[in-house]
C-alpha cells in the first residue's frame, strides 16, 4: 500500500513533464498507474479473503511505518474487506477516466499537465484514505482529496462559475473535515489510541461506558463530515455547483470517489458506532430528506449534467441510509448499491462528456435525434440509466432490491421503531422520483423532439466511448452474475453480529441471511420495486403537468441562496470589523495589541490571587555585573524612546539588544550570547540600510492627546510581563524536561554543547520550522522590494541604453546587474587589485580606504571563522546559526566595502538557491534516517580515522546544521541585495538618468569611460 502510495504521487509529480513530451497521451501513461495498482489489488485477494467457497470470513493486511511515537503518530495502513471494495472503485474507475481523458481533450487545452498531475494524485489521496487505519493519517488524506478537489474543479479558472464552484466546494467541505478533525481527536483521546482497528474492537464499550458522553459528541462531529462531503441536507448544494468541473472530474470524484469518501467514514464507523445515540436521526432523517430533495430537483433540470449532479445527491442520501442502519442485511445491500451506483453514475457522466464533446450543448431544449446519430452512445447510456432507475437484469436492480428487503424486514419490525414504515414509504417516494428522472435523462439526450432540429453531431471514436462501454458492460455482468460481489461483502456484513436493540430473533436471522441474488421470488420487495415501476413511468409520461406543478411549488428553502447570504453577511461583517481596526495607525495597532497582552493575562492572576514565590532577589549575588547590563538596557530603552533621529533610535533598540547578549554572557551562555550579538548586529544593519528610503527625522512619538493612554500602556505590560515571568517560574511543580538535556546531548545527540544539540537534534523539528520562517521571510523582503509591473519592466528596456554602465543592459531581475557586472569584470584586468575591484565604482565621497584595507584583513578570516562555528559548534559555541550569522556579516562588509557590485562579485550564487538548497539540506538530513529505519530526523555518532586528523567522531546532524548555516547566509544575502542593492539602483534610476545619477552612477561610468580609453589606440577619441 506504501509502495502503491508512493508510485502514485512520483508520478503525480513528473506528469507535466510527460505531458510536455506526449501531449495529451500522456494521460495513457498516468493512467497506467492505477492500472497497475488495480491489478496488484486484485492479487491481494486471498489474503483479504482466506475463507473459501463463499465462508463469511475476511483477512487483511497491514503495513506500518513509524513516524513520531511519542506523539503516537505513523503511517498505518490496513487492507481489509471494506478499504478492498472501496479500491475497487477508486483505482479501476480513476484509470478508465484517465484513459478516457486522452481523447476528451485537446492538445490546445491549457495546463494539462498540472490537470494529469492533480488527478492522478487525487487517486492516490483517494486509495490512502480508505486504507488509513490511523485517524490523523486518514484525516491528511481527507483534506487532500478536499484541496484537489478544489482545483479540479477550478480547472478552467478563467472562468466565473468554475472559480466560484471551485471555492464553495472547499469552503463547505473544509469546514465539516474541521469539525471532523475535533471528533477524531476526541475519539482517539478517549479510546486511547489512533488506530481505527483497535478502536472498532472497542467500540461497544466506548457507546455504552462511562465516557459514551464524549464518544457520542465525537460521533456527530465525524458525521458532520461525512454529511458535508458526501453533499447531504442541507449541504447538498455544492456538488451541482461542482460540475462547473470538466466531465472526467464529475465522473470520478463526484460518482466514483470523493463523494463516496463521506459513505465510506458511515460504513467503516456504522459496525461500532450505530448504536450512538444520535447515529440513526443523523443518517436515516438527513439521507431521507437527501433522497427526496435530490431527486424532486433532478426532475426540473434541463442540463444532463445537472440531471446526474441532483440525482448524484439523491442516491447518496440513499447510501447513507443503507450503509447507516447497522444491520447486516443493510450493511451488505449498502456496499452491494455502493458499487453498482460507482459503475453506472460513472458512466453516464462519461457519456455526457461525450455528447457535450460532439454536439456543443447539454440542454435537453436543443439536443435532438442523438440517438440516430450514435445508437452505441445511446445503448451504453441505456444499459447505465436503466441500472440506476433499478430494472433488471442490471446491478442497480440486484442493489435495490436487496435495499427493500433489508427496510422491508426494519419497517415492519417492533413497534418501538414508528419511523420503519416511515422510512420504508420514502425509500420508495425517492424510488419512484429516481426511476422518472432516470426515463427523463435518456429522452432529454437522446430523443427525436417534436419541433426541435436534429442535433449535428460528429462521429466518435472507438476509444472514446471505450471507458463508459467497459463500465456498462461490468453493470451488465454484476447484475446477471451477483454471487462474486455477494462474497466480497458478506465478510463485511458478518461484522454486524450482535442483534440491535429491539430486534427480534426472527427478524436478526432474516437479516443474517441476506444475500445478494437477481431472483429472490415473489418477495414484498419486488413489489415495491413494480410499484417503482408503474408510478415512475407515470410520472414520465405526464412529465408536462409534473414540471407544471412544480413550477407552481415557490423555493421556500434553497441551500445555495442560504449559502450565499450567509458568506454575504460575514463578509459585512468582516468588513465592519476591519474598518474599525484596520486604521493605518500604527499607535493604534500596538494600544490594542499590548493592551489585550497585558489586561488578559493581568485578569488571571488577579482572579488566581495567588503569593508571590518565595526566594526572589534583584540581582544574581553571584554574578553583580548583571546591574551594569541592566543599566545599559534600561538606559538603551529610554534613550530609544526619547530619540528624535532614526539612526539614534534604530543604535540605541540594538544597545538593549547587545545588553542582553551581556546577560546572557554572565549568566553562563556563550552560545546564546554570541547568537544574539550577531542577530543584533546584523539586524542593525538591515534597519540602517532600509532607513536611507525613510526621513532622517523622527516627528515627536510621544506627544499629543493620548500620550498618557500610552504610557500607563506601555508601562503596565511591561509591569504585567514582569510579574507573569515570575508566577511562571514559581508555578513548576515538575521537574524541568531541561534538566535531561545535558545527558541526552551527550549520549544520544554526542554532543557537548547542549545547546547546538538541541537545536539540531532533541529539538530538531522546531528548528525546522524556524528556518522555513526565515526563508519564507526572506522572500517576503525580496518580493516587495522587487516587484515591478510588466509594464514598467518593458517600459525601463525601452529606454535604458544597451552597454549603459550605471544603468543595466535589460530590465527586470538580475541580467540587468550582470550586464553592469560584465563590464566592471572585463576591465578588471587593468586594475592593480585581485579583488575588491568593485570597490572602485563608488563615488569618492562615499570610499573609505580605511575600510577597505580592513576588508581586505578580515573577509576571508570571517568566512573561516564561520565554517569553524559552523563545525565547533556541537561541542564548542557556536552552531550553524551562528556561522551563518558571522558569514552574513562577513558579506555585510564586503558590500558597505565596494557597494552592490562588489557584493555581486562576493556571492555571485543565488540568494534562494542558498534558501532552497539549505532547506533540502535539513529536510534530508531528516528524511533519509526513515528511509534507513530509524525516526524523522534522527541522528547517528560515526567513527572513523583520518591521516593528520587522527580519530574523528562525525554526528550526522552536522548535515542538518550545514542546511541552517546555508538558509541563515541566504537571508543575509537576501537581505542585503533587497535593502541595500536593489535600494541603490532605484536611488540611482530616480537621481538622473543614465550618467546623471548618484555619486555611484557617475563613479561607474567615468571607471567604464577611462578603462574604455585605456583599451582604444591613441588619438581615437571614446566612442
């Protein structure tokens, strides 16, 4: 199951690449994925089913991969009865649809690479949720069928309608997988475990003890999900809306697949859990009023599509019912109607992609004589609707006719049950209404239609109907030959052992005795499927005064106007909200964030009234120097505050900084304190190169009305923050994890420092996520000081002279600093100096021989400083943070040394390929211990000899740390060319022109114009 996983989503990831080779064809190559995985499938089945000749028993597989223990979270995957039958579905149906899709689009069609990709992966996330067998790794794949869904929907996102469908989709499906996500949890909480088999073996003791209160809150949270995607009352309105999607994507996600995820969560939960108490009102009353609903609207649509979309979100309220009941004879109909319903829905889908494929049109007003134009599309579109409408000898009528008898023998059972006649009466109402709009998709599509022209249609190819012909022909041969899929259930029928409550013993061995057969005799059942019969045709031919009574019936209730007011109301509100939040006031924004910091925690401890903890003092008597520091960051903040210039400001924040880089220092941390004097000083750095965009003058910050409200602010979180830090460290009542650290980092991560260890190693996911911040901020930096519009990219070509120094060759990205670069380079030969050549493009005013002579001193010992922390720092301070911070600022120098060029000349790499190859760096570092058997990001301690070197012990999360030095230098790099060189050039291009502008710009072209004499041969002038 793994295996078939992670070939699925390879070749998810690949396909626009196969798509870029082989067009459209390419989707016989995806589809051969599923293909392949159907047929290993298939060879799987006497392990799910040892028991021979028919024996009511079911095996399965499991594979297990661990993945985080101590938070009891791994892949788990169990083939059983269930998830084997629901693959049947997913993998067979999803390769006849890519097949299909080879020839229902067109080379021209737009991104059908990402297309394939989106579907194929949907398969996969589709396969892993019926075989999860772990309630948060069935939820990951739950809400990536959600996100595919969504794009697939939105496929043709030029338009409207499919952006809109696409969204409404999510946003419903979305919020159900949330709130089915808190019952999970509480599930696994109170089962004491995340695996679904383990949980079901329990189940019965979970309803019924003592904490059958949550199991029954967590119950209807699942079930909310499973309403909102499988498109049940009143949620049902998204799916017609979906099929804005193409055909192939209505056909299996919403016939075959996603629609079905809903049922599935229903019937693997209904063994254990029917007997909640709130199981049956949710799943009888919903999929009744489902039924019905779905079916009265399928009758007034004139799309075929949308036929199929309503009567897609009727017979889902019939699944629901079925599989919901908890009954063995309910259970095998449901499985036994949730296959037949897969093959027939799924063709007919196929077959109105074809129509709408050949002809133009879906309305059911304009197509006429289609079936003398293709009479195999209308025998393969026949044999499908006359599945679903229930007329033997197809799978439909084998289905539904096990579907009466289970309700048969439920309706007419013991009279604690009024609702079974009930119920019993609109299954058949949902029927009738089911057989009518069946007979109302095959006239609409293809019948010759008094008054209306025939429909020009072209020939089809063989290939093309291949896909809904095989689907046809399996509905065929279901029907006439029932027994294999009666063996395939009934395994999972047997679940359903104990008798509900109120059952009586003849009715719990009827139910028992259930199978699937095309005869079972004159039985009530099929007297209510001829009463099906006889009122469906009825309503058929009196289709005129059944669509004039319901033209007549107003839409008291309609759940996708309900939809839009509601999204229309939050977004007034939201709006009403930010309009009173959102006031450009950054006095504003900080009152309300730091009074809200300070009232609320201020109120809990008030409310506490709790003693302060004993053993306080103000200053270390051990270490007295802390009263210098403090002096200095007190002295620091107030001197930032009183500051009217933003250099003083910004210098004065960083001497608080460097404070505390002190405290750290004293109080026994050298490696926090060095971190933090590097992060401080190269932060200042990044506020001083931003300021040279901003006045140098600061407008007086503490004056005005409120400059008292912003004081008792200002000082009361502070006050607050204090105290909070104090009842903190006083309310441990633990022992502190901490404490192990020192042990844990010499034994398991063979490291001294424990610090560096922790970062890398205990800790190592944190450190993950903080360096994905840093290079997500890092792009946040760049992208807003490099946007530029097209236009004005287009616009800055035109005018900007080609060879120009000063100004770049081309516009937009980084060509443009290579052009200028080229030239700088190309005559660097005649300079004196192998390097810092750059430095000479810089207006004299703004050189400083000093500093570069002090670069040209310490640039190449910083950077072998930092590869030294970087490699110390297990032991020694230091670590990759550290490193990368002292190569950042070795970078620094050299820019403020020769300007932008020179920085370009420095670090002519990439700043997101650091970014990226960082990130790949420590995202392998802890992937690859998986691959090995180990944990996610587990380290190993290897020994070995070198010659010099002597005995070296290697730990591999030093590849780890090497990603975070790379990510650190990136966002240094990153940093420096988007505050300090892209700033350079736009102060360049907004001073004069193309000679006319700073001091650096008439530097540079007075260097190009004196090495360009040097190279011209005498008397000939400059060009």
């Amino acid at each position: 199951m793994i295996t078939v996983l992670a070939v699925t989503f390879a070749a998810a990831t690949v396909a626009p690449w196969i798509f870029r080779k082989l067009q459209r064809n390419a989707f016989y190559v995806l589809a051969a994925v599923p293909a392949l995985a159907f047929v290993w499938l298939l060879l799987q089945y006497d392990r799910i089913y040892p028991g021979k000749g028919g024996e009511s028993s079911g095996g399965f597989v499991e594979e297990t991969l661990p993945w985080i223990p101590n938070l009891k979270l791994e892949f788990a995957f169990r083939m059983d009865v269930l998830a084997w039958v629901m693959s049947l579905l997913v993998l067979g149906v999803g390769a006849l649809v890519l097949v299909y899709c080879a020839r229902y689009f067109k080379n021209k069609d737009a991104d059908l690479g990402g297309f394939g990709a989106q579907l194929l992966a949907f398969a996969g996330a589709m396969f892993g949720l019926v075989t999860a067998d772990d309630l948060l790794m069935m939820f990951i794949f739950w809400e990536l069928t959600t996100v595919l869904s969504y794009l697939l929907i939105g496929y043709a996102r030029t338009r409207l309608s499919a952006r809109r469908s696409a969204l409404q989709a999510l946003m419903v499906t979305t919020a159900g997988g949330l709130a089915m996500l808190v019952g999970l949890i509480i599930l696994g909480q109170v089962a004491g475990t995340y695996r679904i088999s383990a949980i079901m073996t329990q189940a019965a003791t979970l309803v019924t003890g003592p904490v059958q209160g949550a199991v029954a809150a967590a119950v209807v949270l699942i079930l909310v999900g499973a309403i909102t995607k499988s498109a049940l009352v009143p949620f049902h309105f998204w799916l017609p809306g979906a099929m804005a999607a193409p055909t192939p994507v209505s056909a299996y996600l919403h016939a075959a697949a996603m629609v079905k995820a809903g049922i599935y969560i229903v019937a693997r939960m209904a063994p254990g859990f029917s007997e909640s108490p709130y199981w049956l009102p949710l799943v009888l009353g919903l999929g009744l009023a489902t039924m019905l609903a779905g079916g009265y609207r399928a009758l007034r649509q004139t799309d075929i599509k949308l036929i199929l979309a309503y009567g897609t979100v009727s017979q889902l309220g019939f699944l629901t019912m079925v599989v919901g009941l908890g009954r063995p004879d309910a259970a095998l109909a449901g499985l036994a109607l949730l296959l037949a319903h897969g093959l027939f829905k799924a063709a007919l889908f196929l077959v109105v992609g074809i129509i709408d494929h050949q002809s133009g049109t879906r309305d059911i007003r304009k197509l006429s004589g289609v079936y003398k134009s293709s009479r195999a599309l209308a025998i393969v579109a026949g044999i499908a609707a006359a599945s679903m409408a229930g007329i033997p000898p197809l799978a439909g009528f084998v289905a539904k006719e096990s579907v009466f008898e289970a309700f048969v023998h439920y309706g007419t059972g013991p009279a604690s049950r009024p609702w079974g006649p009930v119920l019993l009466v609109g299954l058949v109402l949902g029927s009738i209404l089911t057989f009518a709009y069946s007979a109302r998709f095959m006239w609409g599509a293809f019948a010759t239609k008094p008054g209306v022209d025939r429909t020009p249609f072209k020939a089809i190819q063989p290939s093309f109907l291949a896909a809904p012909a095989i689907l046809s022909f399996l509905t065929i041969a279901y029907g006439l030959w029932p027994d294999p899929v009666d063996g395939w259930i009934q395994p999972y029928a047997a679940l359903f052992v104990e008798p509900a409550a109120g059952t009586s013993a003849a009715e719990s061995n009827a139910a028992s005795a259930s199978h699937l057969a095309l005869w079972h005799g004159l039985t009530p059942a099929l007297g209510l499927t001829a009463l099906t019969f006889a009122a469906g045709v009825a309503m058929f031919y009196a289709r005129n005064l059944v669509s004039r009574a319901q033209s007549r019936v107003p839409d008291w209730v309609d759940g996708d106007r309900a939809y839009q007011r509601t999204i229309g109301a939050l977004d007034d509100v939201a709006v009403w909200v930010t309009g009173r939040t959102q006031r450009g006031s950054l006095y504003f924004y900080l009152a309300v964030i730091l009074t809200v910091a300070f009232a609320v925690p201020l109120t809990a401890l008030i409310v506490a009234n709790k003693p302060l903890p004993g053993g306080l003092y103000l200053i270390d008597p051990n270490s007295p120097l802390q009263l210098i520091a403090a002096a200095g960051i007190v002295v620091g903040a107030l001197a930032a505050v009183r500051a009217n210039k933003r250099f003083l400001a910004v210098l004065m924040v960083s001497v608080t900084g460097y404070g505390i880089a002190l405290m750290f220092a004293l109080q026994g941390a050298p490696d926090l304190a060095l971190t933090q004097m590097l992060v401080e000083t190269i932060i200042l750095v990044a506020f001083v190169l931003a300021m040279r965009s901003l006045p140098p003058e600061l407008r007086d910050r503490t004056g005005g009305k409120y400059r008292v409200v912003r004081v008792i602010i200002g000082v009361a979180f502070a006050a607050t923050m204090i105290f909070v830090a104090i009842y903190a460290m006083g309310a441990r009542i633990a022992e502190p994890v901490s404490l192990s650290f020192p042990r844990l980092a010499y034994e398991g991560g063979g490291g001294l420092n424990v610090v560096n260890v922790t970062l890398v190693d205990i800790r190592a996911w944190d450190t993950f996520g903080e360096i994905s911040v840093l290079a997500v901020a890092a792009t946040g930096v760049a992208s807003l000081i490099f946007v530029r519009s097209r236009g004005e990219r287009l616009n800055k070509a035109a005018t900007i002279p080609e060879g120009t120094v000063g100004r770049r060759a081309a516009a937009g990205g980084s060509s443009r600093d290579d052009a200028s670069l080229a030239l700088v380079r190309k005559f660097a030969g005649s300079l004196t100096d192998p390097w810092l050549v750059a430095g000479r493009t810089l207006a004299p005013e703004r050189r400083s021989i000093i500093f570069e002579v002090v670069t040209r001193l310490i640039f190449h010992s910083m950077i072998v400083f930092s590869v030294y922390l970087l490699l110390a720092g297990h032991n020694l301070p230091g670590g990759g943070f550290a490193g990368g911070l002292t190569a950042g600022l070795a970078l620094t120098i050299r820019y403020l040394a020769g300007g932008r060029f020179e920085l370009r000349e420095a670090a002519p790499i990439s700043a997101g390929m650091l970014l990226g190859t960082g990130l790949a760096t420590a995202a392998a570092a802890g992937f690859v211990p998986l691959l090995l058997g180990g944990q996610v990001f587990q380290s190993a301690i290897i020994g070995f000899w070198l010659p010099l070197f002597g005995d070296i012990k290697f730990v591999t999360s030093t590849i780890f740390d090497i990603g975070v030095y790379l990510v650190v230098v990136g966002l240094a790099l990153d940093v420096l060319r988007s505050l300090g060189a892209e700033i350079d050039e736009h102060f360049e291009e907004t001073a004069g022109g193309d000679a006319r502008g700073s001091g650096e710009a008439r530097s540079e072209a007075a260097t190009a114009t004196a090495a360009t004499t040097a190279t011209i041969a005498p008397g000939k002038g400059t060009p």
